[in-house]
C-alpha cells in the first residue's frame, strides 16, 4: 500500500481512546499497531486526488474531491501536476490515487496502434490497454476532443445537427490549423466518413474568429472550449467516428476503486458535455475559483448533502 494514503489517524479524542485501543488489541495484540487493512471506508484511508496543469482538468479534480469529502473521506489535493508524462509515473507507482483523464488520449499514450474512435469502443480499448493496478471508472459524456462546429445562425439556415447533415451542401470550407488539411480527419476524412465536400483555409488561432465572421463555414474547435457557448457555436454530431473519441474518464487506483466508484460514478453521469464547456466559462470570462466552480455544479446536480 503506498505511503500517501497510509496514515493512520491516531489522534482520537479523550472519550474514544479506550475503545479504539480496546478494538485495536482484538485485532493485533499492539494497541498502537497501524491498521493493514486492503481498503475500505472503514481504514480512514487518504484519497489524494491528482490534476493536470490546466484550468479545465483542475476544475473536475476539484469536483472529485469535494465529492469524496461530503462521502466522509479524506482527500489530499495535488493540482498542476504537469502533463501526462510527468503525472503517470505518480499514479501508476500509487502515489496519486484519482485522476480526471480523457479516453481518446489516454489510450493513444499506452496503445499508440490503436484504431478505436467512438466513445464505446474507445472505452472498452483503454480498460484493456490501462496497466495493472490502474481502473477507469465510468466515462462521462462529457468531452475535451476534435469537433467540427458552425454558427447558430448557419445550422437553423441549413437544418444541421450532425456532421452528416453537410452532404449536399455546395461551397463549404472548413477552417483550422494549417495541419488539418492533411489529418485523416480533415477534408478527405469528411468526403470518405460523410460524402461532405469541403475546401480548406489555414485560420490557425483566429479560427473561431473566421466562423464568426462568416469567412469559413466550418471550425475545427475542441469540445470544450468555453468561445463555443460565449459566441454561440453548434457542435455538431459525429455519429461514424470520423473523430478519436476522447470523453472525460476517472482513472484511480485499483486499491481504492471500490471504496470511492458510487461518489465518482455519478459525478460521470451527471456531467454532460454542455456543463464541461459551461465549467470553463466560468473559469476563463467570469474568472470564478475552481473550488468555487466544483461547489456550485455539484450543488446544481444534488450530488452535495
């Protein structure tokens, strides 16, 4: 069992110390003997809950711990690890033990051949490829990936909900870094996944700027980003998977995995896709604390007593 989650909590007040030594000489003989027990609510385990450096993953670490502290555990935060090289090694070695990752990514990091692109099968991919010691809890439907996105106003125009609906629509071109032209995902992924024929302008970082200003019809923006709510974008569908799936999933120690799935669970369930981009906006226009963010979404979602 690692160390950060080893502490056994000693400090008893005065009314409690006869039975808890009373309880610990039943079960070892030596009244101060640390408990060695495999898990449990019952072991007064530290849960400490790991995050990226990055506002977004910080925000979901944060509804995690606050979660687990209203279950009566004790949680440990250590935010702004880094990037996935630096804060795998911590959560494989077990010094982290919960952590907020995204499917798509993730299993690209362990399986770099690995040919999955919808949510489902994306999932069902990375518990196979994660290593032993490690489980992924269930994946939200929330997500922070590849999409393709229009305007408002273009969809009503056009009837468009879903990447699909763009078959048949003459003169598109679709918007991005100058390295999308040529990803399989690109131009000649959406002729051969959705009959959509497109040209194509490198917008780079003015990219949500150029769909707004009507001189692309499509942007390639990631799911989560906060200018999709703030300038009234469409994400559209993407039913085939022309996309990697990448949907936000708790990955923890299997050791602690029981004790804390039911709390981290429903955190899964209730998130959407929406909220993720709403979590953001929060933090980026109305530069609210991402403590204060985790206490009013899981206040919304009824998932704090």
């Amino acid at each position: 069992m690692n160390t950060a989650r080893n502490k056994g909590r000693l400090a008893f007040g005065a009314v409690v110390v006869g039975a808890a030594l009373a309880l610990a000489g039943c079960a070892s003989g030596d009244p101060l003997a640390p408990d060695t027990g495999s898990g449990g609510a019952g072991n007064d385990e530290t849960i400490v809950v790991g995050s990226q450096a990055y506002y977004s993953n910080e925000i979901i670490a944060e509804i995690y711990a606050q979660a687990l502290e209203n279950a009566g555990l004790e949680v440990e935060r250590q935010f702004n690890i880094g990037q996935r090289d630096a804060y795998i090694p911590s959560l494989e070695s077990g010094e982290v033990d919960l952590f907020p990752e995204y499917t798509g990514n993730l299993l690209q990091f362990y399986d770099p051949e690995a040919t999955a692109t919808t949510p489902d099968e994306v999932y069902s991919a990375l518990t196979e490829a994660l290593p032993e010691g490690l489980t992924a809890l269930e994946q939200s439907a929330a997500t922070d990936q590849d999409s393709y996105n229009v305007t408002a106003a273009f969809a009503e125009a056009n009837g468009v909900s879903s990447i699909a609906d763009l078959a048949g629509i003459p003169d598109l071109t679709l918007g991005g870094n100058a390295e999308l032209e040529e990803r399989p995902y690109g131009p000649a992924g959406l002729q051969s996944v959705y009959g959509v024929t497109v040209g194509f302008n490198a917008t780079g970082d003015t990219t949500v700027d150029a769909l707004v200003e009507g001189q692309i019809d499509i942007a390639n923006v990631y799911s989560a980003d906060p200018r999709i709510q703030t300038e009234d974008l469409v994400t559209l569908e993407d039913p085939e998977g022309l996309f990697l799936a990448s949907n936000v999933v708790p990955i923890a120690n299997a050791d602690v995995a029981d004790e804390i799935s039911d709390v981290i669970n429903a955190i899964s369930e209730a998130m959407t896709a929406e909220d993720l981009v709403d979590l953001n906006v929060k933090s980026t226009v109305d530069e609210q604390s991402a403590d204060d963010i985790a206490t009013e979404w899981l206040t919304d979602k009824g998932l704090l007593d």
